[in-house]
C-alpha cells in the first residue's frame, strides 16, 4: 500500500520528495510575495502527504537531516519555525490516523521487515564478491546487475537488484580507479561548491538507503539538477579593454 506514484519503488519518490520539500522550504522563507509564498506551503502539505505515504524510511531521515543542516547553517527565522509548525501539526494528525501503518514499518519482527533487512545484508554480501572480482576498473557504469548474473546465473534479471548504497554501488561500477578519478574532481571543484546545500545532502544521505539517484535515469537527472543548483556564484568582469 506504499505510495510511489510514477516512480519505480517507493524509495526513490521519497528520496525525489525529500529533497523537493527542503528546497521548498528554502523558497518560502527567502520569499517577500505572500501570495507566492500562499501558494508554496499549499505545495509543501501535498509533497509532505505524498512523503509521508511513501513510507521511505531513509527518505524521512534524510529530510530529518536536510532540516537540521538549515537549522545549523543558521538559515531560520521566524518564517521557518512557523512552516515547521505547520508540518509538525500535520505529521501529527497523521500519526493518529495511521498509528498501526507506522509503528509496521519500524516493528523488526514484521515479516516484510525481517525480508527487507534480509536482503540489504545478502546485497553487502553480493558487492564484496562483485567489487573482488573487478576491483581495480569495475564493472562499468550500469553493469552491476550484469556481474551479479554472472555469479548468480539461476536467477532472472527482475530477481537481481542493485546494492541499495550509491557509495558502495559507485565503487563496484567504476572500481578503485573510478574513485580516485572522483576524489581528483571532487578536489578541483571544491571551491566552486555549496557543499552544505541541504537538497543535495539529502540526496547524498538518502543514498546510503537506496540507488535510485545513481542508478536509474531519472535518479541521475535529479542528482545533477541538484549539482547543478549547488554550484556557487562566480563574479565574472564583463569590462571589455580598450586596444
């Protein structure tokens, strides 16, 4: 009964929500338009209903975490607190109405549960064999479920699934070489980056949970929207010389 829309798996519409409500959050409190701002928070309650129904445990985490880094980075004022208010009594009305549904997802003696938690552990084992067979250049972007099938070749190709960690998916796909290719980059932009932007910590964060963000074409879209809307502003002299 987990929502997730148009989306393959409830996961990643939480993920893609997630991040969604913590940039929602930044609009309101840095708009002056109170009609937009109207129009926003109606946005936020229809994104936190569809958060909410997705039941995506890291998803709530990570927006948990996306919400504390704006409190750190000291971004609130009195327009925040007052959303937070809002979300907080609507969070609330919904864990009345829908007790037993939540308490299901955080009971580990659940049968879904016990398999879920069943399959992350089997998936840690599937990526220590494939990272030990293709260490050093990996298996090549997109071709994890690939390696898996060669170990596993009794099994069908819906049956075989990505590791849910885009960290450890990333290492088995482009190996120690691909890493150190990315630490490099990662070193030479590190200036150029808002590293403490929330909707895209909440995506980094929400990967230790799921792969859609890397593994799925709309997931890497996303992922590089939110690159994209982190990289910091650059003053540019536009004065032309005179020859």
């Amino acid at each position: 009964l987990r929502a997730y829309g148009a989306f393959g798996w409830p996961n990643s519409l939480g993920i893609y929500l997630a991040a969604v409500f913590i940039f929602g959050v930044i609009l309101i409190c840095r708009n002056e338009n109170s009609k937009i701002k109207t129009l926003l928070l109606v946005g936020q309650i229809m994104i936190l209903l569809g958060l909410f129904f997705s039941f995506a445990r890291g998803a709530w985490l990570a927006l948990i975490v996306g919400l504390l880094i704006l409190i750190i980075k000291k971004n609130t004022g009195k327009l925040f607190w007052q959303q937070i208010g809002v979300y907080t009594l609507i969070i609330f009305i919904l864990l009345i109405i829908f007790k037993p549904l939540i308490f299901s997802r955080f009971d580990l003696n659940n049968r879904l549960e016990k398999m879920s938690l069943s399959q992350r552990t089997n998936q840690l084992t599937e990526f220590r064999q494939v990272f030990s067979k293709n260490y050093l250049v990996g298996v090549g972007p997109g071709n994890y479920t690939i390696a898996l099938h060669s170990l596993y070749p009794k099994y069908s190709a819906g049956d075989l699934k990505p590791v849910h960690n885009i960290f450890l998916l990333f290492i088995a796909e482009w190996g120690i070489v691909g890493v150190f290719l990315l630490g490099y980059l990662l070193f030479f932009i590190r200036k150029k980056i808002n590293w403490i932007f929330s909707p895209l910590l909440v995506i980094l964060f929400a990967g230790f949970f799921d792969h859609w963000s890397i593994s799925m074409f709309t997931g890497l879209m996303f992922f590089c929207l939110m690159i994209g809307m982190s990289v910091k502003y650059v003053d540019v002299d536009t004065k032309v010389k005179q020859e």
